[in-house]
C-alpha cells in the first residue's frame, strides 16, 4: 500500500502542470482559439445511466486561467464591498487636496508678482508687512487644507480597501463552507491556500496603495496639463500626438502584464499543493527513498513561478524605458514654448516649467501603478472566482422544515434511488428499492467498490441524487435543508475526526450535556479508564487530527460523541475497522444496548459484526443483489452473502 501511496500522491502534483499522455497537451493558442463549438459537451447518458463515450482521463484539471481583460463584474464586486458613501467621500477629499495644491502654485504665483512688493524701499512698512502676512496666511491656510484633505484622502482609502478586503474574504470563505465534496475532491488545497493567502494580502496590502496612488498621480498630471496650458496655450498641440503614442504603448502592455500576473498567481498553487503534501507525507518520502526526486520536483515549481514573475519584471522595464522618453518629450515642448512666449510672466514661466519637470516621475508613476493596479485586480479575479462559486442545497430550507425531533420512529424508504458521484461518472448507485422499518439493524456488505459507503453518504446528501428519492418518516429528504437532515442523524465514519481542543470540546462541542453524560458515554465507549488516566481528565488537550491518541482511541472518542447524540438513526462506515477483534465485539455489545430502540445501519467488512442482526444487504454493482435476514441468506449456498461468510470463516 506505501509505494501505490506515494506513487498517487506525486502523480497528483504532476496532473495540476502535466497532461495526461493520452490527451493532447494544451497551449494557450489552444485556449485562445477555443470556441462554442469546441467547447466540452455534456456527457451521454444511456438508458442504464451510465455515461457512455470518451470519460475524462483526470480528476485533477489543469486550474482555469482567465483570459483578456478583467470582467466588468469583478469591479462592480470590488466597487459593492467598498462601498458607495466611502467612494464619494474619497473622491471629495482628493478633488480637495488637488485644488488646494493648484491654488497653492497660482498664489505663489501671485505673491511673487505683487508689484508692491517688489519694490524693495516698500520694506519696513505697515502696508508691506500687511500684505506680506495676508500672502503668508492665506498660503498657510491653503496648505493646511491640502494636507488635511491628503491625509483624509490617504486615510480613508486605506481603511476602506481593508474593509472591503474582509467583505471579499469572508464571501469566498462562506463560498467554501458551501461547497460540496465533489469541490475538495477535484481540487487542490494549495489553490484554495493560495486564494486564502496571497490573493487577498494583494487586496489587504497592496491594492489601497496602489488605488490611491493612482488617482493622486492623475490628478496631479491633469493639473500639470492644466497649468502648462494656461500659461503657454500652444502647448495644447503637443498633447495629442504624446497622448497617442502614450495609449499605444499602454495598450500593448496592460494586457501582457495583466496576463503576465495571471501566469505567475497559477504558478503559485502547484508550489503550496506540493509542499503541503510532501509535509504530509514526509514519512513514506524517506522510507522509499524519494526525498531527491520530490525536492527536485519543488524545485521545477518554482523556477516556473520565478520565470513568470522575471517576465513580468522585464516588461515593467520595457515599458519605463518608453516612458521616460515621452515624459522628456513634454519637459523639452513645455520649456521651448515658455521659452518662446512673449507676454508671459517669469514667476508663471517657472511654475510652469516646474511642473514639466514633475510630469517624468508622474507618468512614469502613473503608468506603472496603473498598470498594477489592473493586474492586481487579477487577485480580486480570482476570488470573485470562488465567491461565484456553484453552492451545495440550502442549510436551512425555511419552507420545508421536519418537525421539532424528527426522526420519530426512524423509518428509511429508498424509492428508485440512483447517485453518481459527478455528471460525467457511471452511477455507483443504481435504482435502488428497499424500505427499513423502524428500529431495524441493517448489515450493509459487499466487495470494494459495491457502493456501501455511497449507501451512506447518500443518507446525509453529501452527494446528491442522480434519481429517485429517500423518505425518512414520511419526509423527502431532498426537501428540507442540510442542516436540519444531518441533526436529525448520526454517523460513525471510518476515518475518526477530532478537532484540536480539549476531550470536553471534541464529545459535546456546543457544550450541551452535564460531565455526568459524558462520563457515561465514555464508559460505553470502553474509554472511560484511559481519559481518567489522562492530565486534566476531560479537559485533556487533543492535538490537531487527534494526534496524540491513537486510531483505535480516536474511533472510541466518535463513538462516545454518537452517544451522547443517541438519535433514532446510526450510520456507522466500517467504524470498527481500527480497532481489534475484541474490542470490536465490545463496541458492538455497547451500540446494540445503547441505539436498541433506534435503526441502525451498518456498512461492514467484518460479517461477524452484522451476522446477527435483523436484515442484511448484499450490494453488488450499485445494486441489492440479496436482501433478507442472516441465517435466510446463508441457506442459499450459491450466494454471494453465502461465499463471502464463507471466506471469513463464519460457515465451514
């Protein structure tokens, strides 16, 4: 089992970047010549239900990357979670902090054209030194409003991008909390980190810095352009040749960046993928040796996500080299007019010109942090991605709700119940017909891969019907929410789940029964003397996964947890199966004492354990093949249950 283990677990990093060798390997001029056409059709179903042409030979797909520009409903998700008070508002202070620095410039202006007091034998008296402090206090108070209204401006926008940041996190993670198992099971945990994580620091760190940025340097382009052009009107010419070749060289960039980013966001995931499971499985990695082959597969990931990220870095490089050169452009054009001009004032010829000399950094800054602020706005993308996300049914179906302590008796109907696992899959489950009374104990047999644990899961609609329904006293399941289906059960599954937190919070988590309850249950559980052997008892901390405790302990832990819950209906999931023969035998004497009034059904690899109880199911193939009590099914000697007894020593 080890070498299969790890022979999956690597093919599993390797099917997110590598295409299967049957199928041809995509290329983005494949992507980008897809059309409606080419698109993927909807899988054929026969009259059997099961899907018939080509199957999909992975699945793990190759993670979706967007193309073009970035959809309109990305900034209508962005601009919502802002807010439109905090916008306006920002836009407010920023017209107030750009007026305040013009009129800052036009009064220096003034002040140095002051005839009065350019005289200098005007020095010394009072109409001088009134002017002179009228000219300074204006100036003064002018300057004020400008770093108030910046600081508001700066202020506001940061506050606002964090808030609207958490708005965005919270969704995508209720998006995530929704997702059916089909979800997990087909994708990564390293793409949902890499959402989780470095998308949204994009969106906490850098995006505020960015916007504000941006919006500061235009305005302040727009009032260079402004000043420029009332002193010297013919500069008014040379603008729209610059402008021009200006939105050229945008146009050709913005895309490739914006491309570029995305490139380097999906490189990204395959790195946290490979790393999380390597940790994982750290052990078998040694044990076979393949400590080399994995480090030097880490090493490809990375160098993928570097290449990407170089050639973002040279096209930033490209693209200051051009604008540098219009931006000297514009110096050269806005000194040569105020040069030439005649008429114009020496103190508006040096504003002038000063603001020129301010339109190389600006443009450049502009550019760029436009620029980045559109590709960035590839991470705001992605989580809208996942917020948009297709939902499992409804928690809570207002319309349709089951009584207060439903189940009352405990009665299960499967009526022509078929399940799949996803559309393009066969049915693991096929027509099902079978009714179990209430209180009946229920064996659920069969060889690997019959559809027993399917049994189970389509209890709970962890996966929802491809047919048919299930009535449990007289209710639809499929019509009322998840929540309210799954209270009224309880599952025993084959894999022990602890949480990490004291023993206390892992049995009863909403804090809902006495210590004496839990003792009890504990005791029932045959764990009773190990968590009095424990320190703190009950209040013994258990590490994250259970950790700390072994496999057959942590199986004990969920079925003291069932105890306490004692409602009319056990699914247990081959929930022995970590612990010994013996012990078994005991867990079975405690739920047969314990759940005697309630139905139980049993999904079992061990027919020892449901050889005495009401009625058995053989499942073969998705569907019952024999059905009845023990010692019936064991008469027919040509049976499946029959020959399956018989390997397991039950029958000679």
């Amino acid at each position: 089992m080890q070498p299969l283990f790890l022979h999956r677990t690597y093919l599993k990093h390797q099917n997110e970047t590598l295409p299967n060798k049957d199928q041809p390997k995509s290329t983005w001029q494949d992507r980008k010549n897809a059309s409606a056409k080419h698109a993927e059709k909807p899988p054929k179903i026969d009259t059997k239900g099961n899907v018939t042409g080509k199957k999909p030979s992975r699945l793990i797909e190759e993670e979706k990357v967007e193309k073009g520009r970035v959809r309109m409903a990305v900034y209508k998700a962005l601009f919502r979670s802002f807010g439109c008070l905090p916008a306006v508002t920002v836009v407010f202070f920023l017209l107030l902090y750009s007026g305040a620095n013009m009129a800052s410039g036009f009064w220096l202006s003034e002040w140095t054209n002051d005839a009065y007091l350019k005289n200098e034998t005007n020095k010394g008296t009072g109409k001088y030194s009134s002017e002179t402090n009228t000219y300074i206090g204006i100036y003064a108070a002018i300057v004020l409003v400008q770093i108030l209204g910046n600081a508001a401006f700066v202020m506001l926008t940061n506050v606002q991008m964090v808030s609207a940041s958490q708005r965005l996190h919270s969704a995508m993670l209720t998006s995530i909390f929704h997702q059916s198992v089909a979800f997990f099971e087909t994708t990564p945990s390293g793409r949902i980190l890499n959402r989780f994580s470095r998308e949204v620091d994009v969106l906490d760190v850098l995006f505020a810095r960015q916007l504000w940025t941006v919006l500061h340097t235009f305005l302040s382009l727009v009032i260079t352009v402004v000043i420029i052009s009332y002193t010297t009107p013919i500069f008014l010419v040379v603008i729209p040749p610059i402008l021009i070749v200006y939105i050229m060289v945008q146009r050709f960039y913005i895309p490739s960046s914006r491309q570029f980013r995305r490139l380097e966001s999906t490189s990204r995931s395959p790195i946290l993928s490979h790393f999380a499971e390597t940790i994982h499985g750290a052990s078998s990695i040694r044990a076979f040796g393949a400590s080399d082959r994995f480090f030097k597969a880490f090493q490809n990931k990375v160098d993928t996500n570097n290449k990407c990220t170089f050639i973002s870095d040279s096209a930033a490089r490209w693209l200051k080299v051009r604008l540098e050169f219009l931006s000297s452009l514009l110096v050269f054009f806005a000194s040569l007019f105020a040069v030439t001009s005649h008429g114009v004032s020496a103190s508006l010829v040096a504003l002038s010109v000063t603001y020129a000399l301010q339109v190389t950094a600006s443009l450049n800054m502009l550019v760029q942090r436009f620029t980045m602020l559109e590709t960035n706005c590839v991470s705001a993308e992605r989580i809208v991605e996942y917020i948009s996300l297709p939902h499992e049914p409804e928690w809570i179906n207002p319309d349709h709700r089951p009584s207060q302590g439903w189940p009352e008796r405990g009665g299960i109907s499967f009526v022509d119940y078929s399940l799949r696992y996803r559309p393009q899959l066969d049915l693991v489950l096929k027509s099902i017909e079978y009714t179990i009374e209430p209180g009946q104990k229920i064996g659920i047999v069969g060889r690997t891969g019959a559809g027993k644990s399917s049994l189970s899961l389509a209890l709970f609609r962890v996966i929802e019907a491809a047919g048919g329904s299930i009535v449990i006293d007289d209710v639809d399941i499929s019509t009322i929410g998840l929540h309210d289906l799954r209270e009224g059960l309880t599952t025993l599954p084959q894999d022990p789940v602890l949480f990490s937190g004291t023993v206390r919070f892992n049995l009863d988590p909403f804090d809902l029964h006495p210590d004496a309850a839990i003792w009890k249950a504990l005791d029932h559980a045959h764990l009773g003397d190990t968590v009095r052997e424990l320190p703190g008892q009950l209040e013994y901390v258990c590490e994250e996964g259970g950790q700390n405790l072994s496999v057959g302990q942590r199986q004990l832990m969920c079925l003291a947890r069932s105890l306490l819950r004692k409602t009319r209906i056990l699914v247990l999931d081959e929930a022995t199966a970590a612990v010994d023969i013996e012990t078994d035998a005991l867990l079975q004497e405690t739920i047969r004492t314990e759940f005697e009034d309630c139905t139980v059904l049993t999904v079992a690899h061990r027919l020892n354990t449901v050889i005495d109880y009401d009625k058995i199911m053989v499942l073969v193939n998705g569907t019952i093949l024999e059905s009845g009590s023990p010692n019936d099914l064991l008469k027919n000697t040509r049976g499946t249950f029959y020959s399956m007894a018989k390997e397991s020593g039950l029958v000679q």
